[in-house]
C-alpha cells in the first residue's frame, strides 16, 4: 500500500539553547510515524515528515511532555448544512486528518468548529475543505463572537414548510381521506378518474420535492455518492423510492405486479412537510437556547461619545482607542472597559457581579463595558477594547465551553459514525425479507418506514444543546465555564479545598473591634488614624479607613519598628501603637482588661493591636480579614449537596482554625506555601475542587480536578482555572455544581431519549410486532415521530433556562 508522506512545521516554545533542540529533536524522532525531525533554534521552528498524518497529534503530545509545548493556532469556523451529528462527525473527521491540524471539534448545536492547528495551515484552506465537503464554510472573524442565525433559519423553514403543507393537503387528502371516508374515494374516481388523479398527486408531489424539499437531494445524496451518507439522504432516499415507485404505477403500470399498483405520493409528500415541521420548531428552540450570549452581545453599545481634536464626537465602538477620553451621559451603557477621570456617580454592574445595588465609583476606579451609569455625567479613560474588554472575554469563555466536546460525547461519536449506513443496511434487509412474505408495495412501505424513523439528529443534539443553554444560563448568574468539560467533571465533585484569603474572606484587614480605657472611642480612632496615616502597612490602612469621614491631624516624628509597632507626635500626645511586645519593650504597664479582650479577639482569629498615649495603655483594637457574608452560606450548601469542604491557607494555623471553626469547614490545612497548597490538593484524591484567588493558587487551580477562580482574582488565576465566578461571590462555587449536575441530568435523559427512540422504533418500523399482532409504523408516522424526537431533546435542554 502506498504511504503518502506529509511535511509538518510547528512552532516550539521554551527553546533557549542548543541542548533544548536536540532534545526536541529527539523527543520528534520517537513519536511512531515522525521522520527526519529538523530543529532551527534561531527561528524557533520544527520540520518533519509525517507517514501518518495522524502522528501529527502524538508529536504534540511528546513536545509537551519533553517540557516545549507547540505553538498551537485556534481558528473557529462557521458551518452551514449541519443537520444531525452523522454531518458533524464527518466535518470533524475531514478536518482532523488535515496535516497540522491537532484537534478539531464540530458543534452541531451552535453550527461552528473549532480548529486547533500549527502555524504552517492556513485557516482559509480549512474552511475551503468543509466546503468541499458540502458543507458552507467560514473563517470567523478575530473578535467577532459568532451567534448563529437560527431566526434566520427558523424563518426559511417556516415558509418551506408552509409552502410544502398547501402542496401536500391536498394529496393527503385524496389518498388518505378515502381510506377514511369511502365515499369520498368513490366520489373522485367517479368524478375526476384514478388516472388524473394520479397524475394531479405527482405534479404536487413533485413539487413538494423539487422545490421545499430539494434541500435533502441538493445534500443528501451527494453525500451518498461520496459513501458517506447522512441524515438528509436518509429522507432523500425514503422521500425519493415512494415517489419513484407511484411514478411508475402512474405512467408505467405494465412493469409492477397488478395487486401492487398502488401510489404513495402522500407518503413521499407528508415525510418532507413533517420532516421540515420538526426542523423549524427545532430552529426556533435552538434561537431560545442561543439567548444567553445574545443578550450579553447585545450589552456593548454601538457608539460612543468621544473627545477628538478638542471637539465631543459620537464614533463607532470599533474605532475607540486606548486612552482615548469617553463621555457617559447619565443612563447609558459604558462602550468598553476604562478608568474613571471625571465626575463621581454610581454604575449599574449587575451584569458581572449579580448585585442589585449599583457601585458607587470616583475618579481613578474602573469601569466596565456593557454596565450602565446612574443619573450623573462621567468621563472615562479607555484600557480596553475588542477582544480585551471584560465583555469581550466573557462572551470568548462561553462560546469556548459552549464548543468543548465532554467525555460523555465519545459514545455518540462512536455510534452515530457507523448510524446511518446501518439503517440502510436494516432499511435494505427489511425490503428483501417483506419482499420474500409479501408484495412489492409492502416491502417498499416497510423499508421506506425504516428509513424515515431513524433520527441521528436527537444523537447529535443530545450533549451540545445542554451545554449550550446552561453555559447560557451560568454566564447570566455570574458563573463562566472556560472549558465545557468541566461541566461533566464538576458534577462528580465529592470535595471543595478553599483559599482563605480573598475567597472566604474579603481579602484586606479592617477595624472589627475597638475598645477603649480613659477615653473616647472617637478620640482614639481619630489620633491612631492620625499617626497611622503616614503608614503602608495593609494593617494601617484598615485604620485608617475606619476613621473614613474624620479629619485627621499631621503626625510628627513618626518611627515605625518591624514586628513592634510604630511611634508618632499628634497634636501634643505621643503615641505608641503596636502589639503588646511594643507596650513591655517601651516600659509601658499593660492594662489588664484590655489585654484579657485582645486575647479574646486573638483567639477568634484576629490581629490586636495596642494604643498608649502619653505612656499609658488607653486602647485596644483588634483588625482582621472579614468574612465574606455569603461564605457560611456557600460552604453550608455545599453540605447539603453531600460534598465536602476543606480550606487550604498559608495563614496561622490558629486564625485559620478559627475562620474554619466560624464557617464549619470540615478541615482546615493552614501554614502552607503555594507548592504546599498543591500537595494539599493532590491528597485529597479524585473528584476535587479548588477555589482561588491569587497568583500564588494558580498550582493548586490547574492542579485540581476543576479550578474554580473567583472573577475579583488576578488573571494568572483565572487563566490556571476551568470555571470563573464573575462577581466573586463564594455561594458562586455551590450554584456551579448544582448548575453541572442539571446540566449533566439532562444529558442524561436526552440521551436515553435519543438512544431508546432509535432502539424501540427502528424495530418496530421493520414490522417485527407483526406476527404478534402489534402495529407497524407508516412512512407517515415515522416522519412526525422522528421531527418531533430532535424537537424534543432541544425542548427539553430549554428547561435548563429556569434553573436559578
């Protein structure tokens, strides 16, 4: 056999020296079908040979595993003509075996494919081959997020559909009303004669298939010519046999067996008009699973106003600029993301965060695009726009999770590439057995009804329709699957490992506790907040910012001692706060009670600290990191979803404990290093989650089964985790679980729909409930049987809309 050879080109990453590419070049040459690896380290570049183009995959695999990933390119495709998962098993296929290309992956549910590929492939080239396959294909472009047009689709079906209904009534009528009513069939074949009526049904009949129904033929039997069969050539070939036997009982009777003379141009008409019914109910609920990204496409405004050469000018969004200078008039939508420069006001930002109160902001906070300004004029620095903004990164992680492949789709991979071809074959051993026990016409009915009740459409919808309406519905309550995988691993969760600081905990000290001994409280916080100002310290700051509203007078040699304290003149006083060390070390007599409620704070997990003033201990006050009101909640629910709970800190063990204790975590790891949170993670063993949000949880995110960063986090943890909660709410972590099991339960039960309907009904179609006195299916029933089953799975993902 003949081994076709192709030529690859990655781009390898991480390469430093002459040592690193011949161990590329060795990790290369022994991936099996790989030859003659070349490695330019100056370029950065890999050549090779591929004899199967399917190593192309392991070579990846081993470039990763030798610690030089490939450069990989993602391009999105938008395909047309998708009608069932046999036509996106064929697209995926013919793009995998692409050379250069490492992954590929069809949604049939939102009609893209997402191409993982070296640099060396150009994305036109692929489109160019789905096309060729026949099915339309193009590049999407960079920052456009794609949304099908399924209104635009509904809307042609729909006036397919009813043009092919007026075509169809009446020979449905004709044929069909007489075996109802016999005087109505004696009364047309006296008035207008069997053989004009016959020659009236194919003239309608023939239209109902040359015109609303020329979409299966036009698609479905080119495919059949090409050995790759699908759902549309299943209807062509069940559509196209009635028709062509009625023809020939019409105009060439002599050539059939006389009791088999009989016409099914009803059959050959109703299975085109039930089967596009089913299409365009089927459209229109896919345009309501669609709703989600749709409506946060729609957040971003159009326009917005401008400062330009000294003038306010109203521009495309598209053409805004970092740094430009935006005006916001009251009640409008922020264009992209910024910084405030002008004015203070309040923006609306439930969209990202959930909370209905609106966010009071002052120069120099930001602002997000797609939010909305209260009732005051702002000005804004831009720092963001297309695919940067938060916006824009959002719709990006949905419309990636909602394109991600979950293991469970592997099974319907495997049955739905070898579906098709089966029922043609279950189709033609039905005609010849009905053939050898009856006539013709029965045999052709039969066969006909096998065809036509097979549906590897439901096969195709089953998963990426779910996924597709509660990513939706995640990314409206704030919870953002940046893989679509996660999805199934989060519903096997059995147990959640916490960060502290910044998770569960608002993550910056603040005054909690203030007690005071010979003096006004007010007086005491005013002068600690006098001397602290002057300080960076993060637990000056929370003093500081306890006194928020007072006036504060100039502090005077101020000295700061690492680990004591700090020491200052404020109006008069000398002042000394820091811990009770600080009070011994400067001679200081403590005071007994304040000491015994600064205990009592240390042990509840927060940090005391002490005020002398003029020499004597006057104040006590105690700072800590606040929980976050929702945390108790979140970690309490958890519970009730029979999942565990741990939180891992690089904190005192004793402030830990004590978080853990209020919260009722059920294990508290604490005094831990980054690397040390990643020991932690890995012992817990299967089915855990971690929940970050710090540079240092990245390890321990990418680490877990599925990594959960809060969206108030830093980028490096939100690119480390699989599963972003917007608004940093931890009851976040609870909904995502909950939000997985739905959506996996309805998986569930889509499959099981799409798998017994094919498994009870095929069987009966080929009549074997016949010699048991049970029904078999017409070509008629088969045909609303089968539209209704891909209507049904798509409805009953849209039950995922209510989830809450």
């Amino acid at each position: 056999m003949k081994t076709h050879i192709h030529q690859a080109d990655l781009a390898i990453t991480g390469m430093s020296c002459a040592s690193c590419a011949g161990r590329v070049e060795r990790a290369l040459a022994a991936v099996p079908g790989v030859t003659a690896p070349s490695v330019n380290l100056a370029t950065g570049r890999a050549h090779f040979t591929l004899t199967d183009p399917k190593a192309l995959a392991d070579a990846v695999a081993a470039l990763e595993k030798a610690g030089y990933p490939a450069e990989t390119l993602q391009t999105r495709l938008e395909v047309q003509g998708m009608s069932c998962a046999s036509c996106s098993g064929r697209v995926e296929k013919a793009l995998a075996a692409q050379p250069g290309v490492t992954q590929a992956v069809v949604n049939l549910a939102t009609g893209t494919a997402t191409v993982s590929h070296s640099a060396a492939v150009d994305p036109q080239v692929l489109a160019r081959l789905v096309s060729d396959k026949g099915y339309p294909a193009q590049v999407q472009a960079d920052h456009a997020p794609h949304l099908h047009d399924h209104a635009g689709d509904a809307t042609a079906l729909r006036r397919a559909f009813l043009i092919a209904l007026l075509l169809t009534l009446p020979v449905f009528v004709a044929e069909m009303g007489g075996h109802l009513i016999p005087a109505l069939h004696h009364w047309l074949h006296m008035t207008i004669g069997q053989t004009p009526l016959w020659l009236a049904e194919f003239v309608l009949t023939t239209a109902v298939l040359a015109g609303p129904g020329r979409v299966f033929f036009r698609v479905g039997i080119p495919a059949l010519l090409r050995s790759t069969p699908e759902m549309n050539s299943l209807v062509a070939l069940g559509a196209g046999a009635a028709w062509l036997y009625s023809a020939v009982a019409t105009f060439a009777p002599g050539l059939l067996p006389e009791a088999s003379r009989h016409v099914y141009y009803e059959a050959a008409a109703v299975i085109v008009t039930l089967i596009l019914l089913g299409r365009w109910l089927e459209a229109r609920a896919k345009g309501q699973a669609g709703q989600a990204i749709r409506r946060l496409i729609e957040l971003a405004p159009a326009t917005a106003r401008v400062e330009r050469g000294g003038k306010v000018v109203e521009l495309p969004v598209a053409q805004l600029r970092a740094g430009d200078i935006v005006r916001l008039a009251p009640g409008e939508r922020v264009a992209v993301d910024g910084e405030l420069t002008e004015g203070r006001g309040s923006i609306d930002e439930s969209m990202l965060t959930g909370e209905p109160v609106p966010a009071a902001k002052s120069p120099g906070d930001k602002v997000t695009g797609g939010t909305v300004n209260g009732g005051t004029a702002l000005s804004y620095r831009v720092t963001a726009t297309g695919g940067d903004t938060t916006l824009a990164r959002i719709i990006a992680m949905v419309q990636d999770a909602q394109s991600a492949k979950l293991p469970v789709q592997a099974l319907v991979d495997r049955i739905t590439a070898v579906f098709v071809p089966v029922v043609i074959g279950l189709a033609l051993l039905t005609f010849g057995i009905w053939l050898a026990f009856a006539g013709i016409g029965d045999a052709l009915v039969a066969a006909i009804s096998v065809l036509i009740i097979a549906c590897p459409c439901a096969m195709g919808l089953a998963v990426p329709v779910s996924i597709m309406v509660g990513t939706g519905r995640g990314a409206e309550l704030g919870v953002l699957f940046r893989r679509g995988d996660a999805l199934q691993r989060l519903a096997d969760a059995r147990i959640v490992g916490f960060d502290k600081t910044g998770t569960l905990t608002q993550g910056r000290p603040a005054l909690v506790h203030l007690a005071t001994e010979g003096i006004a409280r007010d007086q005491a916080l005013h002068l600690a907040a006098s001397a602290e100002a002057r300080s960076e310290h993060p637990l000056a700051t929370a003093i500081v910012a306890a006194a928020k509203g007072m006036e504060l007078a100039p502090a005077e040699a101020v000295t700061a001692t690492p680990g004591r304290g700090l020491g200052a003149q404020v109006q008069g006083h000398t002042l000394l706060i820091g811990n009770a060390a600080a009070l011994t070390q400067a001679g200081i007599v403590p005071h007994s009670a304040l000491i015994a409620q600064a205990q009592g704070w240390a042990s509840e997990g927060a940090t005391p600290v002490h005020m002398a003033v003029d020499g004597r201990h006057v104040a006590a006050m105690a700072l800590a990191d606040p929980i976050r009101p929702q945390a108790a909640r979140a970690i309490a629910e958890l519970h009730g979803l029979g999942v565990r709970t741990a939180m891992i800190s690089g904190d005192v063990q004793a402030t830990a404990d004590a978080v853990g204790a209020k919260l009722g975590i059920d294990r508290v790891i604490a005094g831990v290093l980054p690397e040390g949170k990643l020991a932690a993670i890995r012992d817990m063993g299967d089915g855990t989650v971690f929940v970050g949000d710090g540079i240092n949880d990245a390890p321990a995110l990418a680490a877990a089964e599925t990594g959960i960063a809060m969206g108030t986090g830093t980028d490096v943890a939100i690119e480390s985790a699989e599963v972003v909660l917007v608004g940093g709410d931890p009851q976040g972590v609870s909904r995502a679980l909950r939000l997985s099991r739905a959506v996996m339960c309805n998986i569930r039960q889509n499959l099981f729909w799409a798998f017994a309907y094919n498994a009870a009904l095929i069987p009966v179609a080929m009549g074997v409930l016949l010699p048991f006195g049970g029904p078999q299916l017409s070509p008629m029933l088969g045909a609303g049987a089968m539209a209704l089953s891909s209507v049904f799975v798509v409805t009953n993902a849209l039950r995922l809309k209510s989830f809450a």
